[in-house]
C-alpha cells in the first residue's frame, strides 16, 4: 500500500472491510464494557457507517434512500470479509496443523 486510507479505498470491499476490522479489533473490549452486542452485529454497524461515509465524501446525495439502502447491504459483505481478516489472523494460512485440520474437514 503506497498511501493511507483515501475515499475512494473506503469505498472498495477491501479497504471498507480492513478498517471496520480495526475498528472493530480496538473498539470491542471497551463497548464490551458498555453493553452486550454481539460482535458479528456491532461489525456491520461498523461496515455501514464506514460506507455511509465514504460515499457522502465522494459526493453522494445524503437524502437519497438509496445511499442507505445499498449501504445497509453491502454492510453485511463488508462485515464478512472483515471477519475472514479476523479468522486469517487468528489462524494464519501454512500454519503447523492448519493440513491435518483440513484433511477432516
């Protein structure tokens, strides 16, 4: 990556995905404290916000129901791609045993 997060990489899967994964990752402990979401829930909340964002940056018309609408559903792709960045950081691919777990799966 050559540069940092810009508006027009928020509004791809891959850089939408990435930061709700942060956000998620440094924001879950403390809202844990707070009050009891569920993870997959509070990442699509994430996901849609980030969207919402990015494309009111880029210009979209912010009372169009149709930024919202899209928005809402992609949030839920977004929120999957950032958890598969979870489950490849928890169990990293070519690690030991990852071939004997695969075999009975």
């Amino acid at each position: 990556m050559d540069n940092f997060f810009t508006w027009e990489v928020l509004y791809t899967i891959g850089g939408a995905s990435l930061l709700t994964f942060f956000i998620v990752q440094y924001l879950k402990t403390t809202l844990d404290r707070f009050i009891n979401l569920p993870t997959d829930v509070f990442a699509v909340l994430v996901a849609f916000a980030v969207l919402v964002a990015a494309q009111l940056a880029l210009g979209a018309n912010p009372a169009s129901w149709k930024l919202y609408a899209l928005s809402f559903a992609n949030a839920f792709v977004v929120s999957a791609a950032a958890g598969h960045v979870h489950d490849k950081v928890i169990n990293p691919p070519g690690r030991k045993g990852d071939e004997e777990s695969a075999a009975r799966n």
